[in-house]
C-alpha cells in the first residue's frame, strides 16, 4: 500500500510539472531585416528578381520598407544611405500570438527583455539581445497593425517563394548560444554540420516552437574574423521553393545576370540551392523543400 502511495505521489507531481511548463507562444519567423544603402534601389531588385512586392514603410530611428513574403513574413530593408556598416543585420523578428505572455516567460527564465511598446507599424514588441549580439524583436501583429492590415495584399504572382524558412546569424560563443536559444527560448537542434576539412567554421539548425518549422541557422565561428564580404554571406535569409532550377530560371528571366555563382547546385543538405547577394552585399540562400534526388 505504502509503494502505492508513493508512486501515485509521483505519478501525480510529475503530471503537475507537465501542466505548468509553459511554451513561448512563439509562431515563427515575423521578418528579417538588413541595412541597404539605397531604399529605392534595393526595393526594386527584391521585387523584380523576387517578386516580393512593396507592402508599407515604417518611420522608426531609420526609415524602413517592408516587402511581403506571405502574409506573416516579411523582408525590412532599413534605410543607411551613408554606407551600409560591414555587418547589415539588424535584427531577426518573431512573430508571437502574445506578447505579454511572452515577457512573462522570459523574465521567469531569467532574460531582461525591454518593456513592450507599440512600434510605429503598430504591433506590440519587446527586444533582447543575444550573446553574439544579434537583436531578437518579438512582435505581436495586432489588428491595426500595419501587417494586419496588409493582409491579402502584395501577394503578387510573380513571387519565386512564398515562404522564409531561416535566417543565418554568425554565433562566437556557442554553449553561450544554446543557454539562451535552447534552454530559455526551447530551440532544438535538428540538423548539424561539422567544419568542411578542416574548414573554419560549421553550422547547426535551431528550430523554434510553433507549427511553421522556421529555424535559426548557427554558423559557429568562434573567434574568427570576419571580412565584409564573409559577414554578407554568413548573415542571410533563406527562402523556400519546391524547384530550385526553375525560380533560377524565373530570376533570369526577372533580370538577375547569369553568372556562375548563381547558378543552381546541390548543397551540403543535399537540397537543390542557389545564392543570390543584393546590391549591398547580404546574400538570400534560396533552397529547395526537399532532399535531391540523385539516382
């Protein structure tokens, strides 16, 4: 009887754990946004070569235009007319169904996010900055906010992607990293790739919670210096197509110049790929949904 008593004891404070622990209402990838030295410039090789049509600005501390992916993503190009920096990134947003949940859990896992505040596109954010010093934004689209009223808009048809599947950040410190990615905000590792020969850096795919499947991809550099051609490499987006060969054909025929190191290959995920960098350098890695086949 005592034993009985003792693992029903158990049985009832684990299933008390399992109620309480709580998930970031995190859904995905809201935007990923880079410095561009010219608004108007790189606007049109989006959206001629990408097709991702201009949705709104936004006057925030640097002007800032938003071009639509798919109803929830977004590119922000940010407005550096004097000279994009040698790192463009400015921030990885995420988008969250609620934002003061989200604060809470934060602070309950020991993170200082800063005060939610109403952003002039109108959602509801809060920010932190990771140990590599990215800036992470959590955004929550709220109804007025100028995604939500986009909604249904800007979808064009000449789109090659209709979806933004990760965004590539340069990681010096990655135990450092997993503390926050993995333990605090519950990314989990899905995929990793060792240095390549003795190479300098390697690479791992961090999911985050939420149906999407989006993820960050760590390029682990260590103490590594950087150009700034490797820094517009390594920090990038990747979006998604179901054929690679065919969008690079799409962006020929948009304009992109047909030059070798854009043209389709199959990559160390073993997924049909091409990359493309803009006129300032930032590199979007286009990838196929599906593993090649090679038979």
């Amino acid at each position: 009887m005592k034993k009985l008593l003792v693992l029903i004891l158990i049985v009832s404070w684990l299933s008390m754990g399992m109620k309480t622990k709580k998930t970031l209402p995190i859904l995905g990838i809201a935007h990923v946004a880079f410095q561009v030295s010219s608004l108007e410039q790189s606007c049109a090789f989006y959206s001629d070569i990408y097709g991702f049509e201009f949705a709104f600005a936004a006057d925030e501390d640097q002007e800032a235009w938003y071009l639509k992916i798919n109803d929830d993503q977004f590119v922000k190009l940010v407005s550096k007319p004097g000279g994009t920096d040698d790192n463009r990134l400015v921030e990885i947003a995420f988008q969250v169904s609620d934002i003061e949940t989200t604060l809470k859990i934060l602070r309950e896992r020991g993170l200082d996010p800063t005060p939610v505040e109403k952003k002039p596109d109108g959602t509801l954010a809060s920010s932190l900055e990771d140990p590599s010093g990215h800036q992470l934004i959590f955004v929550e689209y709220t109804s007025d906010s100028k995604q939500a009223l986009s909604r249904g808009k800007h979808l064009g048809s000449r789109r090659i992607s209709d979806r933004l599947l990760h965004v590539g950040i340069t990681i010096t410190d990655e135990e450092a990293a997993n503390e926050l990615y993995r333990d605090a905000l519950a990314f989990q590792e899905i995929r990793r790739e060792p240095a390549k020969d003795g190479g300098p850096y390697g690479w791992v795919n961090m999911q985050m919670p939420g149906d999407r499947g989006d993820y960050v991809e760590f390029i682990i550099i260590n103490d590594m210096k950087l150009s700034r051609k490797q820094m517009g490499t390594m920090h990038h987006m990747c979006i998604m197509t179901d054929d690679t060969r065919k969008a690079h054909r799409d962006m020929l025929f948009n304009g992109l110049p047909d030059l070798k190191r854009y043209k389709p290959m199959i990559g160390r995920s073993k997924r049909w790929l091409c990359n493309v960098h803009d006129i300032d350098g930032t590199r979007v890695e286009l990838m196929e949904s599906k593993e090649a086949d090679t038979k």
